[in-house]
C-alpha cells in the first residue's frame, strides 16, 4: 500500500513537471485511481488486493485503503476458514515548497 501511495504522489510531480506548481507552490494529485491500479498491475501476486482512493478536498493529501485476504495455514481449524483479512491505510500529501 505504501508503494502504490508512493506511484500515485509520483503522479503528482510527472502532472506539474510539464504544467508548473500551481500557484501557491503546492502540487496537486489528479487521476491517481488509474496510477495506483497499474502500479499494482504489475506484480501479479497483488491481484487479490482491493485499493480504494481518497483525495483530500485540496486534492493535496492522498490516502489508500488496501484490503486483501489471504488464506492461512489450518484455516478451518482456528475458525478462520475464509482466510485472514489485512487492511492498511497509507497517506502521502503532495509537497509545498
């Protein structure tokens, strides 16, 4: 989750390398749903990890919700036989000056 939070901040700079910094010198995210999802696409053992992603009404600050189950040795014995479910949040907020 912290890599993707990472390419979609990335996309951020890539976005004002050709545009400027707006004018109060902070960058500004913008379609990164489509960054995050190609950043994940590419390792195939990420298939199963659902990323929601939410911009800050500045469109400064980005934050990602990852959740991915994954199945655990005697599952069924522990009661977990539907596998074991990680979420974790990773934020990254577009730089100023």
């Amino acid at each position: 989750c912290d890599g993707a939070a990472l390419a979609g901040a990335a996309s951020a700079i890539d976005l004002d390398r050709g545009a400027g910094v707006a004018s109060d010198g902070a960058l500004r995210f913008a379609d990164v749903q489509t960054v995050v999802d190609e950043y994940l696409a590419r390792d195939p053992g990420r298939a199963d990890v659902d990323v929601a992603v939410a911009l800050s009404a500045d469109a400064r600050t980005l934050t990602l919700t990852c959740v991915e189950t994954r199945p655990i040795t005697f599952g069924p014995l522990f009661g977990q036989s539907r596998g074991v479910r990680h979420v974790v949040t990773a934020a990254a907020r577009a730089p100023t000056d």
